[in-house]
C-alpha cells in the first residue's frame, strides 16, 4: 500500500523514516513535510547507520537534523519514490492496557455482576470515580511486547489461522532518545526522542489460557504474531509535539471510524509511563512505550478483524498509516 499524500504527514519541519528502493536495502531517511526525503547515510558519512543507531547520538544528531531540514541544496528526492518500512528497530518494546478513561469504564459497565441491578447512569458514576482514584493512587498496567511483531506502517497484516478474534488498537507510542532509569516522572519527556503510531493487534480469543485460567493473561500468544505491531510511518520529533496529552486517535475499518478519541483521556500520560516503565527495566535508544489504545476496539462494536479490512490510523501530527488484513494463506 502507498503512504499518504503530502498533506497528511506530520508536524514540524522534519521527521526520520526508514525507507528502501525497490530491491535494495533499507536506510535512515530525514523526511520533509512536502513528501521528499534525503539519506541521511551520506548526509552523516556513515554507510551503516540506521535510525536506531541515530537515536544513540540523538543529543549531538539533532541539531544537525535540524540545520539538514533547513537547508535546500543537498537534493532530495519525491518520496513516493521509496518503501516506507517500520522507522525503527526497537531493542524492547513496553506495551500497557486500560489507560484510556472511557474505554475502561466501558469495560466496567460492560462486565458487571448479574446481580448488579444499578441503572448504567449509576454504574457509570462509580467506574469514573475508581478511574479517578486508579489515576491519583494506582500504577500503570505495562507488559512486554516483542520487536519481531513490527512491521511497517503500509504492509498488509497477516492474520494467523488459530487466531479466532482478531482486534485492533491505535495507539500513540514514545519513542526513547536516552537511555532511561528510574527517572521522575518530571524528567521522564527529557528521555523521549519523539511519537510514532502503533496499531498493537491482539487476539481476544487468547488473552486468557483456556488450560490455565488461574495463571493469568498471555500476551505472547495474543499480541505477538509476526506483523501484529504496524509501526510509523514517521518518527516526528518531541519538539513538534509540544503536547501529547492533546492529541486525536483515529482508527477507522473500511472507511467506517470506529476510534475516535483524544489522548487527554489517558489515566496515565506520557511521562508517568515512561517514569513507571524504566522503574525497573532500562530504556533504551529506540525503545518504544505504547501508551494503551482508547474505546473503539472490535470488541466494543461486535466486528473483529477478517480477510481483506484495510485500516486506516491516524494521530494528530504523526500522519497515517494504512494496512491491509490477509488471512494466512491467502497470499497468491
């Protein structure tokens, strides 16, 4: 699938993007608002650099980032020209769940006790009140998700046939530029490089070991398939999101939205996911914190993901990506 038009990029003067002509290896891009991009493999004199090892020297690479997207004579080149593939390779990848208010007071709505006879006005009441609290007493929920789930922001999704409910969650994600350890949660944005989207999949249907209902959730069964975690397009820097807390999520199937919602709904935000995540793992250049995925999924509207969907995700500034579901063996 091909990115979207020019107009739909992202903020700011420049982003960084991983890209490959067709048949050739990938590379780390410096991206424009005008759909061009310039290598910046010879821009920094340096054949194997990657956006992950740029993220390494982020302090002393931004600047010169900055004078590169400013300055007109290196020649770039139309970006439709290139594949768009996922813009880094994370060493770690934290994800997190029930952060977004509504969403969870949904759930709670949703799953009450049989014997709760309450009208849903007053059970509303009560979940915003415990989602109050969570926010003011409680801990994020964050687990680990793994890196060989990425996959680029236009490629088609391969839906795995043991997966019985597939479902979709936009998210917006952090991406590290220092490593980060036990840092406050007034520091924590000091160690963010930038935003990028993340649709993180999950098979509903093995959430939950059916065997082993006592042990718990299985992540790695519902949110790791190869493919389950469309990445980009863009790393759009911190800078040109000055606030992540304002940001729309927009998830739509077929042309049909079906999320709909503005970070500020985040119980925890940015900087309290990234303070709680490196509490006890360190972060690392490139790492990615996801930051839970708002109301909307497919569980919510009763539809989950089959053959042949295209979704199309879109965050305030970070611009958009759109992938197309195929069932396994499907391919022709």
């Amino acid at each position: 699938m091909k990115p979207e038009p020019a107009s739909a990029l992202f903020a700011g003067p420049f982003a960084l993007g991983t890209l490959s002509e067709p048949d050739g290896p990938a590379f780390p891009a410096l991206v424009t608002p005008d759909a061009r991009m310039l290598d910046l493999r010879t821009a920094f004199d340096d054949r194997r650099l990657t956006v992950r090892s740029l993220l390494d020297r982020w302090v002393r690479a931004l600047p010169r980032l900055h004078e590169l997207a400013g300055d007109s004579r290196p020649k770039r080149r139309p970006l439709a020209d290139f594949r768009v593939h996922a813009p880094v390779e994370p060493r770690q990848v934290f994800q997190s769940g029930a952060n977004y208010r509504q969403h969870v007071i949904d759930l709670h709505v949703a799953h009450r006790d049989p014997a709760d006879d309450r009208c849903e006005e007053e059970r509303r009441a009560e979940a915003a009140q415990i989602m109050d609290r969570r926010a003011a007493e409680d801990l994020p929920y964050v687990f680990i998700g793994l890196p060989s789930a990425i996959t680029g922001p236009y490629d088609d999704v391969v839906l795995p046939g043991w997966a019985e409910k597939p479902d979709w969650e936009l998210e917006l994600a952090a991406v590290i530029g220092r490593p980060a350890h036990r840092v406050s949660v007034e520091e924590a944005l000091e160690h963010v490089a930038g935003y990028t989207i993340a649709n993180d999949l999950t098979d509903r249907a093995t959430v939950f070991r059916r065997d082993m209902p006592q042990i718990g959730t299985d992540w790695l069964r519902s949110k790791n398939a190869p493919g389950f975690t469309p990445l980009g397009p863009w790393i759009v820097p911190a800078a040109s999101v000055p606030d992540p807390g304002g940001l729309r999520v927009t998830l739509k199937l077929n042309g049909e939205t079906m999320q709909d919602e503005s970070t500020a709904d985040m119980i925890f935000d940015v900087a309290r996911m990234v303070s709680y995540a490196s509490r006890t793992a360190r972060l690392l250049p490139g790492d990615l914190v996801l930051t839970g995925s708002p109301a909307g999924n497919g569980m919510h509207w009763g539809r989950l993901l089959r053959d042949g969907d295209v979704m199309d995700g879109a965050i305030t500034g970070l611009g958009a990506q759109r992938t197309r579901c195929v069932a396994e063996g499907a391919r022709p």
